[in-house]
C-alpha cells in the first residue's frame, strides 16, 4: 500500500515558522512569516510526526509495534497473524488468510488516501518469489548492480565466502569505497548469512582499510 502525501496526514506538533516563497511576498506586510500547520517534506520533524500519526491508527485497529524493530507491526486483537511492515509512506501488509489483509486495507483506506500495490513482488531490492508452496525472498538483482558497481563481474566464484587463516593485504585502500563495499555487504546478509563471518571480520577496518 501507497499512502498519498504521507507527511501532510496530521497536524505539526513544533512551531515552525517560513519566510514567504519568492512572488508571494506580502505587499502590506512584508516582514511576516508563514507557521506551518502541515509537515512539508524536507522537514526533519515530517518524518516522526508521520510515523506518530500511522502508529496511532495502527493500534486504535488492534496493532502493536514489535519491541525488536519500530517499523514492525502486529495484530493483537485477531486470531489469525497479520503483520504490517512500514517504510516512509509504503506499508507491506501479510497474513494467514486474504480476507483479514483486505478488512485491513479497507480499515486503512477509510483513513488515509492510500493506492494498493497489490502483491509484493520487489521490496527494497529484494525480489519476493511466490510459489504455492512457499514463498522466497532474493537479493540476486542487488548482488548483480553490486559486482558491477565494485568491477568484479569477471570475477570467479569460490565455495566458501573466506578462508578462516587468510591473512588480510596490509596496502591501504580507499576509505569511502570501502566503507560503501562494506555497508552493502551488511545489506546483503539479510539473504545471504553465509556472508556473515567475513562482514564482520572485514568490518574491524573501517577506519584503516586494507586491499
């Protein structure tokens, strides 16, 4: 689901004042200033006040945020499971059965302007896969765009991800480029937790990067 103008949903709690765009000046007062009453995106309060807004609707239709990750949501008030996941203005909707994830389109669109997406098939470069059987997750597409990125296309493929006695280059290298390799390996490992020894291993050099 596509919430429309996310950030105009709720009033601003802040007072926050703006000075008059250009051509909208005013002629018998030319020193004023405009108080927001909506977030304007761009706003560093737009966020949490939008994110405040869709949680208290949330839990006025029976949902808790989870303890471990405040972009999680869970029905506490059905018998059957449905999960909400928010990023910005898109909430991924999941349940056990069709007609418990419709009711609670239906409770979210009476509310908000919202488009349904329908189903989810890619998802923050993750590729979501159904079968009848199942359903898998894929970051093959983000791992293609990370080879090309980094020039290791023509590269060969090994079993293990890293020997466990490699002695790591002690030549220095490009701290930025690093640091990005490194922040989407951490990514990847959402899909990939074979990758996670070696994350974790090449993290410890951050500050002083080696080939």
């Amino acid at each position: 689901m596509d919430v429309k103008k996310a950030f105009l949903q709720d009033n601003l709690e802040d007072h926050i004042y703006m000075v008059h765009p250009p051509d909208f000046e005013s002629n018998s007062n030319p020193k004023a200033v405009y108080q927001l009453k909506k977030p304007l995106y761009g706003l560093k309060q737009a966020p949490r006040a939008w994110h405040s807004t869709i949680t208290q609707y949330l839990h006025r239709i029976g949902f808790r945020m989870s303890k471990s990750d405040n972009a999680l949501y869970v029905s506490s008030d059905s018998e059957n499971l449905i999960v909400i996941i928010l990023y910005v203005n898109y909430l991924v909707i999941g349940g056990e059965h069709v007609v418990d994830i419709n009711k609670v389109k239906s409770l979210l669109s009476s509310k908000l302007e919202m488009i349904d997406l329908k189903e989810l098939h890619r998802f923050l470069d993750i590729k979501v896969i159904r079968t009848r059987a199942v359903i898998m997750i894929s970051q093959c597409h983000y791992i293609l765009n990370l080879l090309y990125k980094f020039g290791m296309t023509k590269w060969k493929s090994v079993a293990a991800p890293l020997d466990r006695n490699l002695k790591l280059d002690t030549t220095k290298c490009e701290l930025t480029h690093y640091r990005q390799l490194i922040g989407r390996l951490i990514y990847l490992t959402i899909t990939q937790p074979d990758l996670s020894y070696p994350v974790s291993l090449l993290s410890k050099f951050m500050q002083k990067p080696r080939d």
